[in-house]
C-alpha cells in the first residue's frame, strides 16, 4: 500500500509530521492492505485567511481498492491530527463495509442453486 500525503498552501508538512501521517494511515488500514494499492493524503485549512472558527483542519482521504472504484472520505477537526485519525476511522469502515458486501455477494454467488423439481409425467 502506498500513501502520498498533499497539502494546502497554508499547511507545511515536514518529514516528521508525515511519517506520523504515514504511521496514523498505516495502522488504521492494515487490515485491508492487501486490498489497496494507493491511500492519498490531502490535508487543507479551511478557515485560513479569517484565522477564526474551529475544526476547520480538514484531511481527506482517497483509498484505490484493487478492481474498484476508489472511496474518499472527509474529516473537519481542530488540528491536523485530530483530522488525520477521524477520517483514518472513517475511511477504515467504509472499506470494511464495501468488502464485506463484495464478500457476500461472492458467498450467495457460491451456494448452489435449489433442486428443480420436475412435474410428474401425465400421459
């Protein structure tokens, strides 16, 4: 599973900050990496030019599932962190439940289809 991590123009992330980015995405998804080839990372402020308001740190998150289309998700915190593990929280759900759909799907595509009973022959 690769993961790029973009920024706003008012957000700096520096190497630190993006190996804990890194790290926080990891783990949240670890469970499903084999099914993912891409997660981006975009991190903006919204509220940077009125310097007022809260949670308007906003980080979404793009995840490319192998044969599928790719699910994005949002999440508005305080800080950068805070936005980074709700939408890592989101993200992981939607993924669980997309592949657990896709699993159910592919187990009533295994069960054999019912018997077909034929009609007694009245001639």
């Amino acid at each position: 599973m690769q993961i790029e991590i973009g920024s706003g123009r008012n957000i700096k992330v520096n190497e630190a900050h993006a190996t804990e980015i890194n790290s926080v995405v990891e783990s949240a998804l670890s469970r499903y990496s084999d099914h993912i080839t891409l997660v981006k990372v975009h991190l903006s402020d919204e509220n940077s030019d009125k310097k007022v308001g809260h949670d308007a740190m906003r980080c979404m998150l793009e995840a490319r599932l192998e044969g599928r289309q790719p699910i994005a998700v949002t999440h508005y915190a305080s800080t950068v962190n805070q936005a980074v593990d709700g939408a890592a929280d989101k993200l992981t759900r939607m993924i669980e439940g997309t592949l657990d759909r896709q699993m159910d799907q592919r187990r009533e595509r295994a069960d054999p289809p019912p018997p077909v009973q034929e009609l007694p022959d009245e001639s």
